[in-house]
C-alpha cells in the first residue's frame, strides 16, 4: 500500500523520493539559505551605504571647503561616497603638498602650496574613478550566487524530476503494474525537485533584480558625485592657466 498523504504533499514525496532526489532536494535547500543569507545581507548593506550616503553628502555640500572633512579627520561612515571622497583628497593632497600625511598642520600647507596644474588634476580625476570601479565591485559581490541560484535552480529541479520519472518508469517496467496507485508516488516524487528548484529560483531573482537595479541607480550617484567632487577641486586648487 502506498504511504499516506496525511501527513503533507511535499513530506510525502520527498519520502517516496530515491536517494538521487532527495539528495538535489538537499542541494536546493542548501542553495535557497545561501541566497537569502546573500539578499538580507545586501539589502542591509545597500541600506546602510544609502543613509551613511546621505548625511556624508548633505555634510560634504553644506562645507564651503571640499576638503574639509578630510582635513579634520572626520568618521565619514561606510558610505561608496566617503570612499571615493576620501580616495580624491589624498591624491590631491599629495599633488598640492607632496604629502599625505594629515596633521595639524595639514590646512596651513593646503593654503600656503601653490595651485595644481590640469597635469595633476587628471591624476586626481583618475584616483576616484579607480575609487569609483572598487565601490561598483564591492557592491556586485556575491551577487553571482543568487545569479547562479535563479538560473541553476530550475534546472537541478528539472535534472531530479527527469530522473524521477525514468526510475518510476523503470521500475514499473520491473513490476509489469501500471496502476494509479503505482505510478502516483513516483510522479509525486518527481515533481518534488522542481517545486523545489523553483521555490529557491523564484525569491532569488525578485532580489536579485531588485539589488542590480539598487546597485545601478548608486554607481550613477557615485559617478555624479565624483564629478561634483572635481569640478569642486578644480574650482578652488587648480591653475587652468598651467
């Protein structure tokens, strides 16, 4: 007699399910904590570097001085924006004084060292670009595990159902019985994998979505605020006539 079905739909196919499918039902799971530890993480990430974002810029843009929270040495938080301001104003600062240190009397050597020229200029534009590419890469990281999660999901799902129904069929070419109650709990068991498989593949890909989208929209902001930066610097510490 065939196991019951009282006990639920999915707790019974995966007990008349074969070592092979319970086994990708084990990997699936495996896959589906993997994904959403990645997707609490990263939307706590992305939160965390939006509001640390906001306050740094609203700071940065209430100062008349681009440099000054570099050169009072103030915690900018973990925001992409901190990085690539901080990444600017120490190649500027080494252009304009020769140095990077930041001490007492750091301000007092920016006043007193004589303009850069574009030369230099462009070695500073290109320190935050640099900046910029490192904040892209650590936003991008890990997503490549709920990128393989949406799609191999689906078809290690797919490998455990096609399994499923040769061994169901194998075995009803063993018995020579083609009954219901023969061929429902391999059917049962089989389908089992591919639930599965998209149960993990389908959250996956709403945030996976949802962070690409988040993450683009930040290496805009980043990029424009990298601009602001320079035309800032370029303003204030570079001699256009050099």
């Amino acid at each position: 007699m065939p196991q019951s079905a009282d006990s639920g739909v999915l707790v019974y196919a995966f007990r008349t399910s074969d070592l092979v499918g319970q086994s990708i039902v084990g990997l699936l799971l495996m896959a589906s904590v993997f994904s959403w530890a990645v997707m609490i993480y990263k939307f706590m990430s992305l939160r965390r570097a939006k509001r640390d974002g906001a306050i740094f810029l609203r700071e940065f843009r209430r100062s008349g001085d681009p440099l000054a929270s570099f050169s009072r040495r103030r915690q900018l938080g973990a925001s992409p924006l901190a990085a690539i301001y901080t990444a600017g104003c120490i190649e500027l600062a080494f252009q304009k004084t020769g140095s990077t240190d930041v001490d007492d009397t750091f301000e007092m050597r920016v006043r007193e060292s004589p303009k850069i020229s574009s030369m230099s200029m462009n070695s500073v534009r290109s320190a935050m670009e640099s900046a910029v590419g490192e904040a892209g890469l650590r936003l991008e990281r890990h997503l490549i595990l709920l990128a393989t999660a949406v799609s191999g999901s689906p078809f290690l799902g797919l490998l455990g159902t096609v399994w499923g129904v040769m061994e169901m069929f194998a075995g009803l070419a063993r018995t020579g019985s083609a009954t219901m109650a023969a061929i429902a709990p391999g059917v049962s068991a089989a389908l089992l994998t591919t639930v599965t498989g998209l149960v993990v593949a389908i959250p996956a890909m709403f945030g996976y979505n949802y962070l690409v989208t988040s993450i683009r929209a930040m290496t805009i902001e980043m990029d424009n605020f990298a601009a602001e930066l320079a035309a800032a610097f370029d303003h204030r510490f570079v001699d256009t006539r050099r």
